[in-house]
C-alpha cells in the first residue's frame, strides 16, 4: 500500500498509524528489527524489511526484500509496500533514508541519522542540547594530531569520525610515544578522526529515552553496563549509582532527544566520573543492546516503546516492574546457554533467578559476535551477577 502523501510537516507529525491497519517497513534486517516486529506483530502490525543477506534475522519472522542499503529501487519497493519506515541501525545509507523522507513517510527523519552517523557532528548536537561531552579535538593531519596529545594530554582515545563500533576504529593512547603510531594506523583508513581525552570512570551508564511524533518524551530506567574486550556483557537495572545521578542522567537524556528533535528510541551513553560529573559518550538513534532489559522487566519494553513513538500513539509506562541483569550471549557461548535450557536450573532456582533467553537466529556463531541475551529477573540485582558466574558460561571473560 501507498502511504499517504501529508503536503505539511505539522499534520505529518501528528499522524496517528493504528495497529490493524499499518504495515511498518524496517531497514535493516538485524536482531533489533526482529525484535521490533515480534513486539509489533502481537500488537496487529505487519512488517517488510529491506536487508541484503538471506534469511536475515528480521527476515525470519516478517517479509524481506533482499537488496544493498544503497539500492533506491529497492528502497522505493520497500516504500510502496509500507505506511511507515524506520531503521534499526545507524549506518543505513542516509542518501537513501533522504531519498525515503522524500516519497515516504519516514518520522525519524534523515538528520538525525545524519547527524548519529559522524562523533563530530554528534558531539556538537550533544553540546547544543547543553550536555557535557569529553573534551575533544578535529585531527586533520599529524600536525593537529600532535598538537591535540599536548592539549588533552594522556591517556586520550583516538577514533575514526565514522564507522566502528563494539571497539573497532578506535586506539586509546597511554605515552605520547605512541601518538604517531595511532594516528598512522587509523588515517590509514581515509577515515576523518577526532581525539578524545580519556575520562577516568567510575563506571559506565546509559539511558533509553523515547520522543513520540507527538512530541512527547519518556526515559526507561537507567542501566549500568559492563563491558569486556569493547564488547557490552551485562547491564544492571537498578544502577548501582546514587539516585540523583541517575535522575541527572534521564534528565540529560531527554534533554538531549528534545533538542535535536529525535522520533522513536535514542539511547544515550554516559561516563560517571569520580566526582559524580556525567559526560555523554555516545549515541545511538534505535533500540539499544543495554536497553534489552526492558523486553520482561519494564512495564512496556523499549521495541513496543519505538513502535508507539514512530506511530504516533501515546508512549507506553516505563516502570521497572523488577531488578534485572541483561547478559550477552556471544557465539563462543551459544551452545552451552542453548543446552542449559534443556536441564533444570538449580542456580537459578536457589538464587530465586528467572532467566529469560532470546536468541537472533544469526547463522553463523563467530567468537565476539551477539547471538542472543539473557534477562536475569530477580529480587537483587547480586544473584542475577552471582548467577552469570555460577553458570560458569562466560568463565572465559570472567576470570
């Protein structure tokens, strides 16, 4: 079906898409697309997704177009079947999410992607909302490359502008010494680069806000995330942070999603210094792995959430309805997570743990690749940890 042409930008955002008579369109056929559509699919709306591997995870559980997220003749095949798009990923092609806000109806728009898309352009946006950002300098050539290592001093972090992501494209600076080397190796891209002065963390948080076309804004609970080799492993809900960082951290989170306008999920990466100052790290314009959480602890997870915000329905409550510790599940776990399932939990039941597992449906289970999680409810966040190292599952990031 051909969505419907609003000539105003006004009642475009004031569109109102039902369940039972929609069709959601999804670039990106990835784990959060399928999770989106499972969670729109029992509300009553039909999915198509455009991704260019077979039987991509998405494609598994609605319609795929199977085409490069650069072909614009599949983008426009993709529009003609769809009342509404959206994106599961930020790095879709954005001349082509351009080219849909044009001749479809696509409500997070094409800046913010744009926008998500280059740290130079994000950090400006953060620093626009009135948000704090580490302190950071443009690396154009060795000269300022050198120049910006006096300024920040070390440790600092360099990183392409574009790209990357998990820890690629990235290489954090200990001496001076090795500021050249960096610079070498990652210019060797042709990626533009910028240089980050390293915050010494205490520990590392986010939060899952929501901006409706309506205009209306709702922040889930925060999470603590805990990374190993650049990769997240778990996060914590409740964070094991003073109450009032935590209501600072929502607080800059919506901040940050009214000022620049965002429609659907904006998940917000912040560093806690040691002093209590928080500092956003990054952003990312979808669902978010640390917002997993929400699928059975939240009173509305954060897919149904996307789902309400992008159709303009009124957002869903984000009450955390219990303690939860969301766990990944790599491919070098895959297996034994997958067998478990099939014996009785004793940890579980003596820590009085509810594991909950979703698996992508990914073909190929590479070592530090994301095959799936698992939400841990419990009455403590400690025996959802305790439970994660009795499994003895991720013995090879835990010891």
């Amino acid at each position: 079906m051909m969505p419907n042409k609003q000539s105003e930008a006004t009642s475009e955002a004031k569109r109102v898409l039902l369940p039972g008579r929609t069709t959601i369109g999804i670039l990106g056929g990835g784990q959060l697309g399928r999770m989106l559509t499972l969670s729109g699919t029992a509300m009553g709306y039909r999915f198509v997704t455009l991704d260019p591997v077979a039987d991509a995870p998405c494609g598994q559980v609605a319609h795929q177009i199977e085409a490069g997220y650069d072909d614009e003749a599949a983008a426009r095949k993709l529009a003609e079947q769809c009342d509404v798009i959206t994106y599961e990923f930020e790095n879709v092609d954005a001349g082509v999410a351009a080219l849909l806000e044009r001749e479809s109806y696509v409500p997070q728009g094409s800046t913010l992607l744009y926008t998500t898309q280059h740290r130079l352009r994000e950090k400006r946006a953060i620093e626009a909302a009135g948000v704090r950002v580490a302190p950071y300098r443009e690396i154009t050539n060795l000269d300022t490359m050198q120049a910006a290592v006096r300024e920040l001093g070390v440790p600092c972090v360099l990183k392409t502008v574009t790209g990357g992501y998990d820890g690629k494209g990235q290489r954090v600076i200990r001496e001076v010494s090795q500021a050249v080397e960096a610079y070498e190796e990652l210019a060797s891209t042709g990626a533009e680069l910028v240089l980050e002065q390293f915050i010494k963390f205490d520990c590392e948080i986010s939060v899952v806000v929501a901006r409706s076309t309506q205009g209306e804004i709702k922040t889930f609970p925060v999470a603590e995330n805990i990374h190993v080799d650049n990769i997240l492993h778990t996060s914590i809900v409740p964070a094991r942070v003073p109450t009032e960082i935590q209501l600072e951290a929502q607080r800059l989170a919506a901040a940050v999603a009214e000022s620049m306008q965002a429609v659907g999920l904006l998940a917000v990466e912040l560093f806690v210094a040691a002093d209590g100052r928080l500092y956003v790290n990054e952003l990312a314009p979808r669902p978010h792995n640390s917002g997993h959480y929400t699928m059975e602890a939240c009173a509305t997870s954060q897919f149904e959430q996307h789902i309400r915000a992008i159709c303009g329905l009124p957002l869903g409550d984000t009450t955390l309805l219990s303690p939860v510790v969301m766990v990944n599940v790599l491919g070098e776990h895959l297996e034994g997570v997958i067998d478990r399932m099939g014996q009785s939990d004793a940890e579980a039941m003596e820590l009085g743990v509810i594991p909950k597992l979703h698996i992508y449906g990914k073909t190929e289970a590479k070592t530090g690749r994301k095959m799936g999680h698992v939400n841990l409810l419990c009455q403590d966040v400690e025996e959802g940890l305790q439970w994660i190292e009795q499994t003895n599952l991720w013995r090879n990031i835990n010891s």
